[in-house]
C-alpha cells in the first residue's frame, strides 16, 4: 500500500469523477480527502465506496461550524460510516461538541486553525483580531488541542511552530497548501513543498490540483511519493 502520508484531495465535481481518478491512481495512493465542493455530487457515497469496497482511508473535509448541539448531532451521523478523519472549525466549543459526537469511534477529530488561502488582509476583512496569522494560528491550534482536538488543520508554514507546542504531543497535523517544486499555487497563500512540511512536523500533506490536473495523475502522485521517501 501506499506512504499515507500524501492525502489526494479528490476537488472535481462528483462522485463518477472522483471514482474515475481514484481508478487512474490506483495503488499508488491509499488516502483521500472529500469536501464539500463534491457534497452534492454523491462525495458521502464515494466516501463510503472508497472506504468499504477499495479498503482507502478517507478525510471527509466538512469544516463544521455550528451551536455545540448541531454540531455534535452532525458528526454522530457523520461517524457511522466509520471513515478516518473529519474537520470542523477550531473554535473550542466546536471541537469539544464534534468529540462528544464521536465517542466510541475511531473517527479524528480535525480542528481547522486559518485556512490556507487566508493572510493578514483576508483576517482584517473579517475582522479577525490584529497579530501575525503564524502566531494566531498557533494561538487557535493550542486552544484546540485543549478542547479535545485528535489534530489540526495548519498550512505548512506553521507546522514546525505547532509540533513544537507540549499540547501537540502525539497530536496530528495535516497540511494542506503544498505544492510540489513548480507547481502553480492557485488559490494558496502560505504554501510550502512535501518534502518541507514533512520535515517541519507535519504527519500528512494534502495535494489536490497538482494531482488531479496532471495530464498524468498517478505520474504525478508518483513524483510526491518519490520526494517524500527521499
């Protein structure tokens, strides 16, 4: 089986997609992340295929956000489907709901920090509190591993000032944002190669459009297994 630490972000439209490039992938990757752009088109579906009949793990990436009793509610019907991680906003009383909801199963609990297409400018629109994003981020990273959280969602420019937290100890950290040495940055602000957020503490890294753009995706993935083995 393939190095689980490169989680594919299955980011086309739906469910026959993404199953025709978990085909084209094969067993060069063993993990995959579906979010909310597929929700609509069949992505719990996929997920549950990938999952049940493919033997892939699964990071359903849902970034929930609601009162503690929604949000509890909605990850213990998310838990059923027995996948491997889920993510819903840092804020602590999220985070502690979400753990309530899945109790007794072996789902993660991800807490999202700032995303990574996020920088001072986008937090100043929000009016998101004055500081440096590093610090805010690990600000929020340390508040959700208090509440509970199994691990954060950070870009992989903070993830050595996370791993370096005492509560980030046995705590994952997933980064999304990396993009391979050449790879157009699209959407992302702080964004760093596999390799890079390999070393600085990270435990899986999430690649989408440098994959499943590629005129050959599993050549692709290939190469990111390759960098991330040497």
């Amino acid at each position: 089986m393939s190095d689980d630490r490169l989680i594919v972000a299955l980011d086309v439209p739906n469910a026959l997609q993404g199953l025709q490039l978990t085909e084209q992938l094969g067993d060069a990757v063993s993990f995959y992340k579906i979010g909310l752009g597929m929700l609509t088109g069949g992505g719990l579906a996929l997920a549950n295929e990938l999952k049940q009949d493919h033997g892939k793990r699964i990071f359903l990436d849902m970034k929930l956000f609601d009162i503690g009793a929604t949000v509890e509610n909605a990850v213990r019907g998310l838990a059923q489907f027995n996948l491997d991680f889920l993510t819903v906003h840092g804020d602590p009383h999220v985070v502690r709901a979400a753990k309530e909801g899945s109790a007794g199963k072996e789902l993660k609990i991800l807490a999202v920090t700032i995303l990574t297409s996020l920088d001072r400018n986008d937090l100043d629109a929000g009016l998101i509190r004055p500081g440096d994003v590093p610090e805010i981020v690990r600000e929020r990273a340390a508040r959700a591993f208090d509440a509970g959280a199994d691990g954060v969602i950070a870009s992989p420019q903070e993830a050595a000032m996370i791993r370096a937290l005492p509560e980030a100890s046995s705590k994952l950290i997933v980064t999304p944002g990396v993009r391979p040495t050449g790879a157009e940055l699209g959407d992302q602000k702080r964004v760093a190669t596999p390799a890079q957020a390999i070393a600085d503490g990270a435990d899986h890294i999430v690649v989408g459009r440098p994959v499943w753009a590629a005129n050959d995706p599993s050549a692709a993935a290939r190469a990111i297994l390759d960098e991330l083995s040497s």
